[in-house]
C-alpha cells in the first residue's frame, strides 16, 4: 500500500474518533437529541473496509453510521448539521444521527432497525446481477443482527442468486448489554454463513490493514462474479451502546483490556519510523543492507511532526464542523412539508 493511502487512512481514524468524542460533548449539552450511538474503539473496521471499496460500490449501514459516512466522504459538516438536526445537514435534518444517507456517494444509509440492513443490501445487490455491473454492495450489522430473520432470508437470496453483497458483521461483543455467548447459540459468527455456503471468514476488527486487505480480497472474489462474502471483524466499543447507557455491565478490566488494543494506538506505532541503532546495523551484517533498506522504506512512513499536523488538522476539521452545524438554520415546518412531497406523483400502485 503507498504511503499517501496508510496517511489517508490514520487520517481518517483519527478524524472518527475526534469527531465522535466531539459529537458526545455536543449531545451533553443538549445540541443533539434523541439516541446517538458512537463508535470509538471500532474505527478499523469502516476505514479499512471503506477504503478497499470504489466510489461505484453501495454501502448500507447501521444506527452506529456516523464513521461510515464520513469515511465515504460525506464532510464533517454535513454530518455533525445532521446530528444537530439542522437544514444543511445530509438530510436536511429530517433523518438525524440513525439515518444519514448521501445518494451521489452510494451511501445508502444508516438504519435504525436491527437487521434492517440485510434485505435492502440484497435487494441492491439483485439489481447490480441484472445489470451486469462490476459493482458490489457492503452491508454492515453487528454481531446481535444475526438472529433477525432478514438475515437468514438474506444471506439464502444472496446466496442463491450469486448476488455481489459484502457481508460486513462489526461484531463487537455486545447487543446493548448482552454478551455474545449470551444472545447467541453460536457466538462465533462467521460460522452462520456456511449454512447458505457463503465464503465466510474471521479477522481482527483492530488491525486496519488486515481489514484493508481481506476486504480487497472478498471484493475482488464479488467482482469475479462469484458471489456474496461475509467476513466478521472481531473489534470493541470503548463507550456503552448508546449515549443513553452508561455501560456498567461491563468488568473494568475487559473495557481496560480492550483500550490497550486501540485500533489508532496501534495504527501509529506501526507507522512511526523505527530505525534500528548502529549496533543493530553492524550485527545485521553487509549481506542484509536490501532488507534494511525495505525494512527503513516501510517503517519510516510517519514522522512525528505528520502526525502532529494529522492531529491539529481534524481537530480543527471537527470544530468547523460543529461551528458550522450551530450556524446552520432549524428546518422549517415547509421544508418538511417539501420532503414528505417530494415523490408525489411517483407512487406505483399495485
Ligand atoms: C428490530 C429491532 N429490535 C430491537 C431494537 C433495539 N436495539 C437497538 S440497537 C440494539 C442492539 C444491536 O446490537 P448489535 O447488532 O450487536 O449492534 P451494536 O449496537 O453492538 O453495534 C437493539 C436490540 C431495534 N432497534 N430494532
Ligand atoms: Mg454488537
């Protein structure tokens, strides 16, 4: 991978996570109403899935959308205005933190119906296999989705009809306070898949560049025409499921355990240079000056002052954002009116 895409993707965790934590303040102060589920800890899994996809792919994703879409490339501004429920949000304010949507970035939305995202992934993927396109559809849920009946019926469509889905399962352990083993008769859930012989695998949700990569290699098998994949990303969430929960089921410890595998921690330590001492140079010997030279090409890809610069640079991103979202006017009664209105006339009777 180039180093301008590994900066863009740092980019791009750092950005979720100061955006998030931005956004938990604002709701504390009564800007943001209503449920806002956040989603440090997992930044991993949407930038390194949403940065293997192309700009021609759909994506479909759940209430814990807000990284999702950024990441897709819908801007900070309209995203946070959104929250805020204001007019120059994506939806104008009329959908808010569950329901964010952008048709020219084919993001085709948050929903706040567990499992909800199954059928309409499928049902986009039904209508790229009719068009022959070279085209593929991501459909995010997380790990207690997989006991709605829209995934089974999904997951056997999908599978019947060789439709190009990507299958994303964020599975992060918990269904609000529920553990794993405790909503689930089979906790590991790639394993589901092979019941509509869907290719299904397992990979650290905490490693943005194992995600990257298994994501690419399950396009690339869609795009062959192969049909639909599902790879389960194994990651956590720091917060509790949603600002309403304060997510005391959870021991100390595993939450504690956890922020040591910090997905963004880990993506800089692995990309600020690490330049082996003189001493270790001399020992390695002439033979290995090709490995050495390999070795100082793929650590050095970061100093320290980038980093800072990331740093100031979103920060600064997410406050326009917010400054932005609290200018930004209320919607109007009309302006609701307008979206209610906007199909009439296109309704089909049947
Ligand atoms: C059909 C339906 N049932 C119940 C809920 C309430 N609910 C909202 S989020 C959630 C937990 C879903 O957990 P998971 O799929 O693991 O996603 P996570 O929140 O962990 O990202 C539930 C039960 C809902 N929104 N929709
Ligand atoms: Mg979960």
């Amino acid at each position: 991978m180039d180093r301008e895409k590994l900066i863009t993707m740092l980019h791009d965790m750092l950005l979720a996570r100061a955006f998030e934590e931005r956004a938990a303040e604002e709701y504390g102060r009564g800007n943001i109403a209503g449920f806002l589920h956040l989603y440090p800890g997992e930044e991993a899994v949407a930038v390194g899935v949403l940065h293997a996809a192309e700009p021609s792919d759909y994506i479909v994703s759940t209430y814990r959308e807000h990284v999702h879409a950024l990441v897709r490339g819908i801007p900070a501004n309209s995203v946070m205005a959104e929250l805020f429920g204001k007019k120059e949000g994506c939806c104008r304010g009329m959908g808010g933190s569950m329901h964010l949507f952008d048709r020219e970035r084919r993001f085709m939305g948050g929903y706040a119906i567990v499992g909800e995202t199954y059928p309409v992934a499928t049902g986009i993927g039904y209508t790229i296999a009719m068009r022959d396109l070279p085209e593929a559809v991501i459909c995010f849920f997380g790990d207690g989705a997989v006991n709605q009946g829209t995934f089974h019926e999904s997951l056997n469509m999908a599978a019947l009809w060789d439709l190009p889905v990507l299958f994303v399962c964020e599975n992060n352990h918990y269904q609000i306070g529920t553990e794993i083993h405790r909503h689930s008769a089979v906790p590991e859930v790639y394993k589901r898949a092979c019941g509509y012989h869907i290719p299904a695998r397992k990979v650290d949700g905490m490693d943005v560049l194992a995600v990257h990569q298994a994501t690419q290699e399950a396009l690339t098998q869609i795009r062959n025409g192969t049909g639909p994949q599902f790879i389960e990303f194994e990651t956590y969430r720091f917060r509790g499921h949603s600002m309403a929960d304060p997510g005391s089921y959870r021991p100390r410890v595993e939450v504690k355990a956890y922020e040591k595998e910090d997905p963004i921690t880990i993506a800089i330590a692995e990309s600020l240079p690490v330049y082996p001492s003189s001493e270790q140079i001399a020992a390695a010997g002439p033979d290995s000056i090709d490995q050495l030279a390999t070795h100082l090409d793929q650590a050095g890809h970061l100093s320290s002052e980038t980093l800072a610069e990331l740093k100031a640079g979103v920060a600064e991103t997410v406050e326009a954002a917010v400054r932005f979202a609290t200018e930004s006017p209320e919607p109007s009664l009309a302006d609701a009116q307008a979206c209610l209105d906007c199909n009439r006339g296109m309704e089909v009777l049947i």
